[in-house]
C-alpha cells in the first residue's frame, strides 16, 4: 500500500458531473427561474399627431393577446399598462416579441394606418410606431423637372 502512494496510484478523486448547458439554458438539478421579459411599443410620434388613440390600441391588445391558446387569459403571468403614449407588456411566461408586431400590424391594418406607419425594433425589448419616409422621393420628383 506503501508503494502505491508513493507512486500516486491512491484513490481517485470523486468528479462531479457537469451542468449540460444546451440552447443557452441549464439543464441540471434545481428550480427553474421564473422569465421576465418586458416589451414596450412606443406609439409617441402617431399620438402627438392624433392619428392614433394609444387607449384604443391597448384595448385591442388586451382582446386580442393569447396565452395558452385563449384570449383573455392573462391571469398573473402577462400584465398590460399603459403610460402616455407608450405601451408595457409584462410577462412572467414565455412570450414571442415577434406575436406583439403581429398584433401591432393587425391593428394598424384595421384602422387603415398600415400605409403611413411601420413597426420598427427600438431596441432589443421594444418597438417604436414610425412614419414611412416619403421625402426622398418628392426630391428625386423635383431633380428630373
């Protein structure tokens, strides 16, 4: 026995397995956090023209957002508030940034304002209501004259 630890050749130390980290998420023993993600969709620009009645848009949002297959089931895990002209969403469950541009399209198709607005990623948690930019091709108009 003497000569194995003098060699090295003693126990082998116990190695813990890993964490497997797969899609960004850790796989492994133990609860799982709860995800917060707040989207925000500035309609400021719209609003201050009266174009558009952020109110309304809310409404429609609240009527229109699914979760778990069901419109109006909101329950604890989403929460939508409104602030002047800017709309928060926030959600406690997995929710798609993508689906709140659908529904923001959907309503600017219904109330005819899908021709003068688009929706444009602010940054990586919200979307801002712009105008399209018509100026560059009144100025090209006036060049070939």
């Amino acid at each position: 026995c003497s000569t194995k630890m003098a060699i090295g050749l003693s126990k082998k130390p116990k190695i813990k397995k890993p964490i497997v980290v797969k899609g960004g998420k850790a796989v492994g023993k133990g609860k799982k956090k709860k995800v917060q993600k707040k989207y925000t969709i500035d309609c400021t620009r719209p609003a201050e023209d009266k174009i558009m009645d952020v109110s309304n848009f809310e409404q429609f949002l609240h009527e229109r957002i699914k979760v778990n297959g069901k419109t109006n089931n909101f329950g604890k895990d989403l929460a939508l508030e409104r602030s002047k002209t800017k709309i928060v969403l926030s959600a406690d469950v997995t929710f798609s940034k993508r689906y709140l541009k659908y529904l923001t399209k959907k309503y600017l198709k219904k109330n005819n304002l899908r021709d003068w607005l688009r929706v444009v990623a602010d940054t990586k948690e919200s979307y801002e209501l712009r105008y399209f930019n018509i100026n560059h091709e009144d100025e090209e108009e006036e060049d070939d004259d």
